[in-house]
C-alpha cells in the first residue's frame, strides 16, 4: 500500500469510485480509494439503482444528465459492463394537482435541454400495457433514462479509475485524519498511514462517523428504504420473445410506490407515510451487507393501490425483498464540495439519490479539486448550505421529513414543518401576534407574509397564484406609498478588523471597498468570472469593516473569510450572525420615521452612509440600505436590543401608517426594481459581466479572482444578458425560474432564473439571461416581443428597461 499520495478517497460506492475516475480521466493518476470493506458493499449494492432526469432544479438536472451520457458510454470506455437499462422512466397523474407539476417541469425540462413527453392516458397505456388507465390524467415520459445495478456501476467506474492509474484499498478502513503544519492530510488506516494533499470522504451512511473524525457534523442520516422482486411472469417473457423493448420505470407519484421490469418479473418500493431514520447512533458493528429484516407490513398499504393500478402485480410471486438504509438529507439534496473550516477536505456524503447522481457528483468533484472551481452552479449542493443548528437530532427528524416528500406534491414555495421553529429572533412572538406566516432559512424563522385580522395565518401554496397573492400585494402597495418595515434579522453578519483587514478584503473583492462611515456592495467572483458571494459593506473605520450576506450562505461564506485571512495576525474575523438584529426601514415616509426614532433631521437622515445612534434607550447602528428602488435603511442593534427598537419603531411609525413586510413582498419589490438576487440571479452559472454588475467592478485592480476570465470576456463579447421581462396574456400564474424563453417559434434564446407579479405595477415578471444577439436584434423597436414558457404553454414577454 502506498504512503503517499496526491488524493485519498474514503469510501468505495458508487460516489467514491466516480470520483477517483474522473480525478484519474483528469490526469491525476496518484490517486488512492481506501474501502472499509469490498467494492460496492454498502447501500450501493442494495439500492433499487433508479436513474432519473426528472428533476425541477437546474443543478441536479445537469448531473443527472451528464450521468446518463456516463453510463451509456462506460462499457465501451472500461470494458466492464454497468448494468444500465436504458428503458425510460414513466410517471402517471392522477389528480390534477400532479398534471400541473408535469406542466411546469416540461417547462423546465426544454430549458435544461432533457428529453420530455407529455403522453395522454392512451398512450401510457401503449407505452405500459400492464397498467389500467381508470382515473388517468396523463403520464410523462423521459425515454432515455431507467435503471443501473449499483454494485455494477461502482465496479465499472472502479476499473476505470484502475486503467487511469488509480489504486484501490480494500478492507482498508479509516480510522482518523490528522493535518500537519504544511497542510498535507495523514490520513490513518487499519493497514497503516497515507499522506496525502487531498482528502475526499465518500462513506454514505458511515458519514456521520467518518465526518466526526475532524470534527464535523453529517446532514446525513440514513433512512430505511425496502423493495420486492417478484417470480419472472409469462407476460414479460412472451414480450421478450416478440421483440418488444423493457418496460420501463414507472411511478405514481400520488401513491408514492414505483414499479418496474427487473429481469423477467417486477420490482416494487414505496415511500411509505413518515420516513423511518435508522442507524441515528451511529452504524452498528454488525451490520452488513444483508441489509434489514423484511419488513412487508409497511409495504401492504402502498401495495394494494398498486395492484388497482397493475393488477399483474398483485399475482405474482414474491422472490425476494430487499430492506436497507439509504443515506438522506435534511433538504433531499447532496452534501457535496470543501468542507466547512478545513482545507482540501472534500465531501461526496448525503446523496438520497446517489445511483443517479454519482456520475455527476464525481464529475464536479473533480473538476472543482483539480480547476478549483466546479464548472456548473453547485450552490444547492453545497456541503456548506447547512449550520451548526443541523445537530444529529434535527438531521434524522429532517431526512424522515424528506423521505416523506419524495413523490409528494412539490408545490412552489411551500414551507415544510418538521424540527421547526429552531432559530427565532427575540421579536418572534410579537411578529406572530400581527399575523405573520413564517417560512423557514438557514434555521430562522422568517415572515413571509403576514395575514391580516380575520385571515387565518396559513400557507396554501399553489402552482397558480397562492391564498396569501392578495395580502402581499397589500403590503407591496403600503411600502410604496408609505413606510415599510421588515425583519431582516436572520442576514449572516462578520466584522473584519485589523491593520491588515483592507488589505484582505480588496483582494478578494472585485468591488471598491466603501471610504470609512459609508456603505457599498460587494462582490466575490470565481476563478472563470462567474458571482460566488454578494455582501454589502459598512465601514465604520479605516480597519473596521461589517460585511453582511444571505442568510443561507452563512458557513459558505464564513468559510471563504476565513480561509482568505493572510496568517500573520493581521486580521480578525468574528461572526456576528444571532448576534445582531436588523431592521429595515423603507418608502416616501422611511425617512421621517428614522429622523423621529434617531432624534435627526430628515436631511441628516438621507445624508447617511452609517452612523451610530440611540433608538428608544438602546444603541444603533443606521446603515443607508434601499428596498425595491425605495431609500432605506436598516437600524441594526446587538440582539438584547431588537425587541425594544421593533416596539418604538411600531409606536412612533403608527401617525406614518407603518406596515410589516415579509420576505414575499419584498421579492416582489426587487423584481420591480430590477434588481438581481444572489442566489437565483447572481450565481456561479452567470459571469458578473453578464449579469450586469460590469459598473461597480474595478479593473484597475489587478489581482482579483475572475479578472482574468472577464477581461478575455470584454475583449470577445458577452454573450448573454440579464434583463427584466414582462409576461403578457395570463392572469392566472407566474414565472418561478428555469423557463425557456424564445424569439421567434423554434429559436431558443435563453431561459428565466427568478419571477413572480410585480403588485404595484399590475405586471407579471421575470429575469432572465438572453443571448445578446437576440437583444440586439429588438434594439429600437417598440415593444419588443420574446416568449416565455409558463406551465407548459408560450406566452408573450416584453423587455423592460429600468424606467419601465
């Protein structure tokens, strides 16, 4: 066994094999895969090995797809074959909730360019002759995904890896990690010590165990998932003997089971009522590769509405039953990139569909160890999207929540309610008591909306316009024509301080840095251009600067802060997130209400860029900080404080008509201004150039990351454009994001990020990236025309400028 190497990777399933390939296809040949066991011994030899496209987020649907391409090519590529049946996936709809969700995913589908039909009852029936079409809406159909063998697909990948140069450890379990002073990473094995520049831990449900070796918490928690094989049936043979294709994988989703050809019988699983974590203490010693007990009680219920719907089914025999745990996450979604607070430690953990998602995953990995960045947007992947607040406890309450939801309706903006509420702020209760509906972030309980008296303060979310359209657009029209106030309180907060603290910053920005007792906003780019982080920047001295971002990018950007310091003391970095509130104070009449609270002249008010203040009997900190094209502020106080700024701000604003706001109106408001949302808008998909950031940028500065990448952009052009669309000829729904948007039937041009009704301008809106040439070529026309796919239908779409 070797004692050095340039990577280490722990675990050999499907995830830890594709990454030690991809890092071996990237030319890095010194590469070594420490298994506690054999080769595809853990959940994935027990997974049902489904391989999906159908996905409503754009980053998922990208590693799907470049899995399916992997997987089609493997055996050419390595000679060993990975069992994948190419047999199309098929979900059926029975309500019309379900014929909605396949609208809008159609949608989103021809944006991220995968293959998907919307099939009438008859056809399901032609495509799937074992299934009745009695209460059949209609099925969508992706015709080039289906079905893989995991312990197939890790060995072909494992071989792969073995052609490129890799090496592979067997029943060579890790049992620590130690980082020394030059930051090489000994990792210490049972069979002895590597060295090694690169660790990535792909241990599945052995995360939690893995992880805690340095320190870290796993958001994955296995569940416990159980399938049946049935006898080979006649019916299946016979279309084998005529030629007829595999069936292929169907689901219904509002019954939460799928079934499917396996060999010549048929394979069932379901998702059954509340998920059942397993395993919440750790992985017991003995368990192995036999997986659970049986357990076919909890299958019966799910079993017998899909007899209704395959009465073959309920015929055949069973052969075998598979019980086993499955890794999940508190959101359903990867754990995937560096770790939190460590260097060139890497997690490939929390993958609840890992089968599917392991050839995508080990693609970006690498790309991301090796170029140093990944190459598509992998924010909802990002290992760092979760706090110090996902305990064990909370992940194993989370991931049941999520294995629940699985086939359950994904309707927009809907808020689950599992383990909640965690993180309150200190007016929380006050807030609820004037109607607020909260949503949940990061942890925080934050208004969404508030209900009005007499309105029962609930959620009823919708793929059309929601029971809460009306009051937000009340709070919208109130903020425009009189004074907003909002908690703004769960925002993730740092102080930078030191000799070496403007030094720091200017480096890593691509931005101006405020002068002292001003604001700015600033921006941190990737290496290819593209925005990784957004923060707006209170300097309130020379070496004392506040830097505040989303309140979900709390560790993924305390984790870029931290590592950005120079190592010589020069510069220190507090995280003052809950430690602080906020409020922001905006519209025609925000001004007043600051100068009446802050004891200032209205003029001295809009002259702010930040000062200290008193408000009430407690300190503040006012920082000039605009909403939705309206001037604001925000009066930020340690968290002791919040409670009694909220209550005099409430009194003193009551001759202003002051009017709470939650986070929904607020969307609303930006999407009238224009303005981009990191995260949805600025993303690491769009270079800073082509979401229109280029006038805050400074290029005489010559050292920031991207510059590069947007000075050989500049020279060549951008291609595409941020830019504000208006829907026309609908009045029934919105843009969420992920649309395709065409000029001219059959010309693609772009695709919409984020969306939704601006109230006080009657307009329906939308952001969206357009390639240029299409931009140039309305250029002095009058209303200029494209079109948008809402629901699975074209509807007309004008560019706005900002004074429309």
């Amino acid at each position: 066994m070797k004692s050095h190497a340039r990577v280490v990777v722990v675990g050999g399933g499907v995830v830890g094999c594709s990454v030690l390939y991809h890092l071996a296809k990237k030319g890095w040949s010194d590469v070594v895969l420490c298994e506690r066991a054999e080769i595809a011994s853990g959940a994935a030899s027990q997974a049902i090995g489904h391989v999906i496209l159908y996905t409503l987020s754009e980053c998922v649907s990208r590693l799907n797809q470049y899995g399916v391409e992997l997987y089609a090519r493997l055996e050419d590529e390595t000679g060993r074959d990975p069992g994948f049946h190419r047999c199309g996936n098929l979900r059926v709809a029975t309500h019309p909730d379900r014929l909605d969700e396949f609208k809008r995913y159609l949608s989103v589908a021809e944006s991220a360019g995968v293959n998907a039909q919307l099939l009438s009852p008859e056809e399901v029936q032609a495509l799937w002759p074992l299934l009745q079409t009695d209460g059949l809406l209609a099925g969508i159909y992706n015709p080039e995904d289906g079905h893989i063998g995991g312990s197939d697909l890790a060995l072909a990948l494992a071989e792969g890896a073995r052609q490129g140069g890799a090496e592979i450890y067997c029943n060579t379990e890790v049992v620590g990690f130690e980082q020394k002073t030059n930051g090489e990473w000994l990792v210490q094995t049972v069979r002895g010590d590597i060295t090694c520049e690169h660790v990535v831990s792909c241990t599945g449900n052995y995360a939690w165990e893995t992880l805690g070796l340095v320190g870290l918490q796993a958001q994955s928690v296995p569940v416990k998932h159980e399938y049946l094989m049935t006898e080979p049936l006649p019916e299946l043979m016979a279309r084998r003997d005529a030629g007829k294709p595999e069936l292929p994988v169907m689901r219904d989703p509002q019954e939460s089971y799928y079934v499917r050809q396996e060999g010549m019988g048929l394979a069932f699983g379901c998702y059954e009522g509340r998920g059942e974590a397993a395993f919440v203490d750790g992985v017991p010693a003995d368990y192995g590769p036999e997986g659970l007990p049986p357990d076919l009680d909890k299958l019966m219920p799910f079993m017998e509405k899909a007899v209704e719907r395959v009465p073959r089914l309920g015929t055949a025999g069973i052969m075998a039953v598979t019980h086993a745990p499955m890794p999940y996450t508190p959101d359903d979604m990867p754990t995937t990139g560096p770790a939190f607070g460590l260097r060139n430690f890497w997690l490939g953990e929390g993958n609840p569909f890992g089968i599917t998602l392991a050839g995508g995953i080990g693609w970006q990995l690498a790309e991301w160890i090796v170029e140093g960045e990944p190459s598509i947007d992998m924010w909802p992947c990002d290992s760092r999207r979760f706090g110090d607040f996902a305990t064990r406890k909370y992940s194993a309450r989370k991931v049941e929540e999520a294995y629940e939801h699985t086939y359950r309706l994904p309707k927009p903006e809907e808020e689950l309610p599992a383990a909640r509420p965690l993180k309150t702020t200190p007016i929380y209760d006050l807030l609820s008591d004037h109607g607020a509906v909260f949503g949940a972030v990061y942890g925080w309980e934050r208004p969404n909306w508030y209900a009005p008296e007499g309105v029962e303060p609930v959620d009823v979310p919708s793929f059309y316009r929601p029971n809460y359209f009306e009051h937000v657009g009340e709070e919208c029209r109130s903020a425009r024509s009189g004074v907003g106030l909002a908690d703004v309180s769960a925002a993730a907060r740092f102080v930078v301080t030191g000799a070496g603290a403007e030094a720091m910053l200017d480096r890593l920005l691509c931005t101006r840095l405020p002068e002292p007792a001003d604001v700015a906003a600033g921006y941190v780019l990737t290496t290819q251009g593209t925005v990784r982080s957004e923060f707006t920047i209170v300097r309130e001295a020379e070496d004392h600067f506040l830097l505040t971002s989303a309140a979900a990018a709390e560790r993924y950007d305390l984790d870029l802060l931290q590592k950005a310091l120079p190592g010589d003391g020069s510069v220190n970095l507090q995280n003052l997130t809950g430690g602080e509130g906020a409020l922001a104070v905006f519209g025609p009449a925000a001004a007043a209400l600051v100068a009446r609270v802050a004891e200032m002249s209205e003029s001295d008010v809009t002259d702010i860029g930040v000062t200290k203040r008193t408000v009430g009997y407690a300190p503040v900190r006012v920082v000039r900080s605009g909403v939705g094209g309206e001037d604001g502020w925000q009066i930020q106080t340690r968290s002791e404080f919040l409670r009694h700024v909220f209550l005099e701000l409430m009194l003193q604003g009551a001759s202003l008509n002051v009017r709470l706001v939650g986070a929904r109106a607020l969307n609303a408001l930006r999407l009238e201004a224009g303005s981009p949302a990191w995260g949805v808008d600025l993303t690491r998909a769009f270079t800073a150039l082509e979401s229109g950031l280029e006038g805050v940028i400074d290029f005489e500065k010559e050292d920031f990351r991207g510059r590069e990448a947007l000075m050989t952009q500049k020279e060549n052009g951008v291609g595409r454009r941020l830019v504000r669309l208006q829907v026309t000829g609908n009045a029934t729904f919105d843009a969420m994001g992920q649309e395709p948007v065409r000029a001219g039937e059959d010309r693609s041009v772009g695709k919409t990020t984020s969306g939704g009704y601006g109230h006080t301008m009657g307009k329906s809106l939308a952001m969206a990236y357009v390639a240029s040439e299409a931009l140039e070529s309305v250029e002095g026309v009058a209303e200029p025309r494209f079109e948008v796919k809402l629901m699975n239908q074209w509807f007309p779409a004008t560019l706005l400028t900002g004074a429309d």
